[in-house]
C-alpha cells in the first residue's frame, strides 16, 4: 500500500491505482465528464486537474489529471488549489459557450461559480460534450462504428460520411453511457433504431419480450464460447430459471 497527502489528509492507495480512484476514496469530490468504471482513463475532459508535489521537490509542483496519474507512495495532492480551479473553471467556461442548454454542463458551470460563458456561445447549441465515451465504448465492444470527426469548433461524433453506419449491431452502448443523453434512439417491441440504422429485435422464446437486435445478437454469437442459444432467452427469463434451479437444489440439499 502508499500512503498520499490528499488536501492534508494521510490516506491509503492500493498499487497501481491512479489518483481519481484515491482522491475519490477519500471522499473528496471531483469533477469529470469522461471517465467511466468500465473504460480505460483517456483524460479527456480536463476536469479532474490536481496539483502533485513531493516534500523533495522544495515547493515545486505541477498539475496533472488525476485519472491517468499513478498514486504514488509519498505524493502530497491538492485538489482545491488557486490555480487548479482556475484552470477548472476555464474549461467549463469554454464547455458552457459549446453548449450553452445542456443542464448538466450549467449544472458544473455553476458548481464553479459560472452562471454565463465568458466566450461566444456556440450559435448551433449542443449537447454532445466531446467526452468521447460513446466513441470508446463502442471501440471497447469491438465495433468501432462510430468516431470524432473534424477540428475545433466543428469536432462532432459521427458515424462515417454520416450516414447509417454498417458495423453498428444497435446495441445502445453509446447512448447509454452519454452523459448527456444526446444520442437519439427509438425502441419498440419490433424495431430499433440509432444512428439512421434500423434493426429488427430478437424475441425472448420465454416470455416474448424483445431485448436484443438480431445484428447483437450475431455479433456475439460464438464469442468467448457463448452459444446462439445463450440469445433464446432474455436476461430476466434466465435469472427466473436460475432462481428456480437454486430453490430445487436448496430444497433437495436439506431433505
């Protein structure tokens, strides 16, 4: 285990864990749009800067992101710093004048004492962030239908050429861990649809729920040795049948 100094506080990091975690642990909060559990840190956002010293460094520091930054043994981390949270506040300031309406990011703003941009607000509002989670995820998954494209102030998430992307299996990833929720997408019992690409939904042989399209379906078919068969049935069905299986044998274990 290291021990850090985190805001005058002796705390406990396990090895290999990076700062966020820690900090975190400690019960201190910070800021971030683009990190997630089940993703690797990209340190995208900016908004978990911390300042790092060592009492070796004669009062030298500098300012790192914490969810890429090791928590080493005998670091002394300041997350409240003068120039830390100017520098916080000048990214969320530029994410205020890219989307002006989007509650979460005038939520942050405001934490920080933002209540108006301080630059031109974009003229074509949005709510995508460029926290480039849905882009990871999907690349995490093994799909990589989606991508930022463009430069500057036209940075977006777009499938290529914009159009309805042929590799997207509908699986939702991207919409679901959008901290925004700016991905539209329509669900019903027969249809999905995301990206301007239409999927037609696999039917639980149980219960006849729809709960996956039939490209998620043939994506993973096989994968990691799960069978067409493990996609009969819907995840609900199968927790059901599992339940019941563990009663039998619970009830025969105590005769």
């Amino acid at each position: 285990m290291n021990t850090l100094i985190v805001n005058g506080r002796h705390v406990k990091a396990r090895e290999g864990a990076m700062l966020l975690e820690v900090i975190r642990e400690a019960g201190v909060s910070l800021p971030t749009l683009c990190d997630h559990a089940a993703l690797e840190p990209w340190g995208g956002c900016r908004l978990c800067l911390v300042d790092v010293t060592r009492n070796e460094w004669d009062g030298w520091a500098k300012m790192v992101v914490s969810c890429m930054f090791p928590a080493e043994d005998g670091l002394i981390v300041r997350t409240d710093s003068q120039r830390v949270v100017e520098t916080r506040k000048v990214v969320l300031d530029l994410l205020l004048a890219r989307c002006p309406d989007t509650p979460l990011v005038q939520k942050l703003a405001r934490d920080h004492g933002i209540e108006q941009t301080s630059y031109q607000p974009n003229p074509e509002p949005t709510d995508c962030v460029l926290c480039g989670l849905c882009t990871r995820v999907c690349d995490h998954i093994g799909v990589s239908a989606i991508a930022t494209v463009n430069r500057g102030a036209g940075r977006e998430v777009a499938p290529p050429f914009h159009e309805a992307p042929p590799d997207c299996i509908g699986c939702l990833a991207c919409a679901e861990i959008c901290p925004t929720s700016c991905i539209p997408f329509t669900a019903s019992d027969s249809k999905r649809t995301i990206w301007g690409k239409t999927f037609e939904m696999v039917r639980c042989t149980l219960c006849g729920r729809a709960f996956i399209t039939k490209e998620q379906a043939a994506f993973y078919d096989g994968r990691n040795g799960v069978p067409a068969s493990y996609f009969d049935t819907c995840d609900e069905c199968k927790r059901k049948a599992q339940a019941k299986q563990f009663s039998r044998l619970s009830a025969g274990a105590g005769r």
